[in-house]
C-alpha cells in the first residue's frame, strides 16, 4: 500500500472501517433478532394458555412464580423494545451501505483516473 | 491455478463448492440431531411419569405449566418431524457425496491425460 | 528479532507477557461482571416478590425448591463475594498496566538511543 | 521435512499423533469434570433439603417434577458413573503420556547420533 497516493490510501482505509462496523452492526442486528424470536414464542406459548396458567419466570439461577397479566404485559413492552431498536439497526445498516457505496465509487474513479501508474501496478 | 486449463479449474472450482455444501450439510444434521436427541430423552423421561405428573415447558425465559398429555403430542409431533427432516438431510448427502465422487473422477482422468504439461509441475 | 541486543529483546519478551497477562484478566473480569449481572438481576427479581414468592432454585439439571428469605441472603452473599473479587481484579490491572507503561518507556528509550544501527533498520 | 532419514520421519509423525490424542483426552476429560462438578453441586443442594422437597428435574425443554429420593438415587449412580470414567481417562492419559517420553526420547538419541547432516542444519 505504500505505493498508493494518500487520498486513496485515506479512502482504502475509510472502506475497512465501514466494513468493520457494518460487521458490527450485523451481528448485534443478528443477536436482537434472536431475543426477539424468543419473546415472541414465549408471549405465543403465553396466550395459548388459560388465566389460571401457571408460570415462573427465569432470573439468572433463579424461578420466580409470576402471575400471567404482568409477565404478559412484560414481554409485550420487551418486544416493542426490540422492535424499536431493529428499526433503528435497520436505518443505521442503510446509512452505512449508502456510505459504502459511495467511498467505493469514489474509490473506483480515482483508480481508474490513475493518475500515479503505480496504483495499477 | 493460473496455468491449469479452464476446464479443470472449472472442475476445482465446483469440487470446492461441493465441499462447502456437504460441510454446511453436516453441520445442520448435527443440530438437527441433537435436538432430537433432546426431544427423545424429554419424551423418554415424560413416559416414565404417571399420569397426574407435574410437568412445565420451557419457552424463553418463562416455565408454563402444561398438561402432559398435551406436551406429550406436541414433542411425538416435534420428533417426527425431525425424523423426517433428516432422512431428507441424509438423501441430500447421498447426492452430494455422488456428484462429488463424479467430479473426483473426472478430474483425476483429466489430470491424469494431461495434455498440459503445466498441470502436473 | 535476531539482530535486537539481547536487552531489549528481553523487555519486548517481557511487554508480550504483559500484555497476555492483561488479555487473561479481561477475560476472567467480563466472566465476573457477567454473573455479577445476573446475581443482581435474580436479586432485583426477587425483591419485587411478596413474602409469599414461590422461588426455584437451579442446581445442575435440577430446580429445588426454596425459601425467598434464605435465596435472597444467599444471593447477597454471592454479590459481595463477586464484588470483593472484582475490585481485586481491578487493583491487578492497574499493577499491570503500571508495569506496561514502564516497560514501554523504557523500550522506547533504549530504541532511541539505538546503539545498534540494526534495531533502527 | 523432505530432507530427515524416513525412521525420522516416523517418529517425528508418531509424535504428533499422539500429541493429537493427548489434546483429545484432555478436551474429553475437562467435559467430563464439568458435569461431574454439576451433579456434584446439584447432589450438594439436594442433600441441604428436607424428606418433603419439591425437585423438578430437567428434561429438554421440559421440567418434570420428580421424587426427592429417586432424583438422589439418580444423580449418585451419575456421579458413579463419571467417577469410572473419569478415572479410566486418566489411565489413558498415563499410558500417552509414557508412548510420548519414550517416543522422544528415541527422537533425541536418534538426532544425537545424526548420520545425516541435513537433520542438523
């Protein structure tokens, strides 16, 4: 890379970075996704069930008994939560693919302007 | 690979994706395989019980009480599907395995006329 | 790393070991932070509970049974334990990163005054 | 390697082997003292309770409730079992450990005397 001019260098660099954090990005997207499958089937399983049901809620090593219209209204705030928050990954993935797009483009002219013959070498 | 004719780098090149697609293949039997063995010691230690046992199912971070002839449909129902999942899984590894041994042979006779001397350098 | 003078190939082999040493106790503190979590999150759970809480307690593959007032004393003690640990663990990274910086200093002095033209090269 | 005697060779491809199967065992073994510290923990807390408690055992994503004294039962034969095993690795782990000593001793004597000068260089 020494033998590449600075501003391509800059923008070679600026490339990773976004890399970086759309890798970043995707994986929390990846792993909210995935409480949020969970709370959904939990919330599905919970409706499926009577008033009377019986349920205990998890906390670290523990069981709790809870009654089923708090632990509903739990897990509905939860799954808007997450929801709200994919939403937002979502925009902040697209902002950082515009991004992306465009440095590669710019990148993409000034190597074919080549203005140093060692950037094609 | 540059100085291999393109007909045999065609060849790798499908031999790899092959390898890929059995090593993804694989990696999804033993999930799948896991569970089931999951469901099918659930099933085994839900058939040891008597008919007025205490059972709750796990669904996120909650523990619901549930009936046990209920849950006992609901895992029978769970392990069949995945029986038949595998066995689609396992004829799909028998193709896999077929075309991988096709190309195998293919390659080997076609390195082994070798018309290119660069190939056998 | 041949042509280094032996001196300051000891003190790189030395900043290496340093900073395995800081690696190894970030891990075991982010292990720690993370049951201390957990241990606080059971606790706050806990506490929201009435007198009367029905609470389970996780023992390998088994729940028990347990009284909320003898969970919550064990918890607590559980915090404090944790927390005890985890300030240690903070006073070792210090010593550690203390120790760093002064390896690194001197590193950069003995580099500095280069007798050795190789170490420049 | 091209250039060691083929006995070398040998040995130097016997070593690795068992390097491999040391690493094997060794995985094997702290799996094993893994569930074995469970069952112990969970043997522990079972012992703390009275004639009456409540247990739920873990099936898949089941819990079943159990009897205090058939879990006991249970969990002691487990513990049994793991112990036989886990002595029985240990034995294994010896008699490798033996094969490597000796192994490299006979690599060491064998490079001492080295009739071929490439193994030196």
């Amino acid at each position: 890379m020494n033998e590449l001019p600075p501003q391509i260098q800059n923008q070679l660099a600026q490339l990773q970075q976004i890399q970086q954090q759309a890798q970043a990005l995707l994986q929390q997207k990846s792993q909210l996704e995935m409480v949020l499958r969970e709370t959904e089937r939990a919330l599905e399983e919970l409706k499926k069930t009577g008033d009377d049901a019986v349920v205990y809620k998890a906390a670290g090593e523990l069981l709790i008994k809870a009654k089923k219209d708090e632990v509903l209204k739990e897990l509905e705030e939860k799954k808007d939560s997450f929801d709200v928050r994919l939403k937002s990954l979502a925009r902040q993935e697209e902002r950082i693919q515009a991004r992306f797009t465009q440095l590669q483009d710019q990148l993409k002219a000034a190597l074919g302007k080549g203005p140093s013959g060692k950037a094609a070498s």
